[in-house]
C-alpha cells in the first residue's frame, strides 16, 4: 500500500512557501543514482525560480502531511531562459506554442502508486488550459536495463557496460 499523500497545483508565485521545500526533494532525488547530482540550494532556488515567475507555470506537488514527497513542474517554453530555449530556435519550433514538461521528482517510496500519472495530467490540463497546441516533454528518464532484462540499479552496475558507463561517468 502506498504512503498517504495529496497532490496540490500551484501557478506561477503561487508556489512561493513550497520552493525552498522542492528544492531540497530535487538535491535529494538527484543525488541517488544514477544521477549522482550533489545539487546546491542556492542552484536549484534560482532554477526554480524561472518556473514561479511565469504566471504560466504549473507545479503538481505530491505533499505527505506537511512533506513536499515529489514534485513536477511545466511552463509556456515562451518563459524560459534565453539559454534554454536557443536549442529550439531555428528548429522550426513556434516556441510561442510549446509548453514545456520541466522534470518530475518523486521519493523512492512513492513511486509506483500512479503520482507520476498525475504529474502528467496535470501538466497536459495546464498546456490546454493555456491553449498550447504543442506539449513537450524534454526528461531525463533512467531506462537501461541489464542483459537480463532488470532494471540497472547501482547494486546490478558491471564495470565496462555500456549502459552504466553512460549513466554514471568515471
């Protein structure tokens, strides 16, 4: 049986108390493999921070009691950093019509209990809410598997695969 939790959008600053909490979920997440990220506060606050400035945003929170347990973000692609967005430019993408899925972070014992399927939901209503015809989703999904057919785990790595050389450098 999965943990009790209960999912809350937010729009743009609405987000504002919950940052410093999605923050630390981010760091936390990020920092298992196979991302080994070790995240810096003050790092994610000001990534996070693009996504509460845009009244577009979305944020689908999964919360236990007063626990932020996993997170997932979007925004019109329009509101994104000149850096991010210059991938795009010149792809004959009309940026003006993209809303872009930002990553989803959910705490290990959570996961499997469908939030992930509320992440996306949520994300696709605030694309059509908006009138966005067009919905990315640009995400760092951990996929690999072993020869066996298991999923790669830091426990089932074997030196020299090819798969877990990609996913976590020397």
């Amino acid at each position: 049986m999965a943990p009790a939790h209960r999912i809350e959008i937010f729009h743009g600053n609405e987000v504002e108390p919950w940052l410093d909490a999605v923050a630390r979920l981010r760091i936390a997440v990020f920092r298992d493999w196979p991302y080994l990220y070790e995240g810096a506060p003050d790092y994610e606050k000001e990534y996070l921070a693009t996504y509460a400035k845009s009244p577009g945003s979305v944020f689908v929170l999964a919360i236990d009691g007063d626990e932020v347990v996993g997170a997932s973000t979007g925004l019109p692609l329009a509101d994104e950093t000149d850096a991010f967005k210059s991938p795009f430019i010149g792809q004959d993408i009309a940026i003006g019509e993209v809303f872009y899925f930002g990553e989803s972070v959910l705490l290990p014992g959570y996961r499997g209990g469908g939030i992930g399927h509320a992440f996306f939901d949520a994300r696709e209503a605030r694309a059509r809410e908006l009138g966005l015809g067009i919905t990315r989703s640009v995400q760092s999904i951990a996929a690999m598997t072993t020869p066996a057919g298991r999923p790669v785990t830091a426990a089932t790595r074997r030196s020299g695969s090819s798969a877990a050389t990609r996913a976590a450098p020397a």
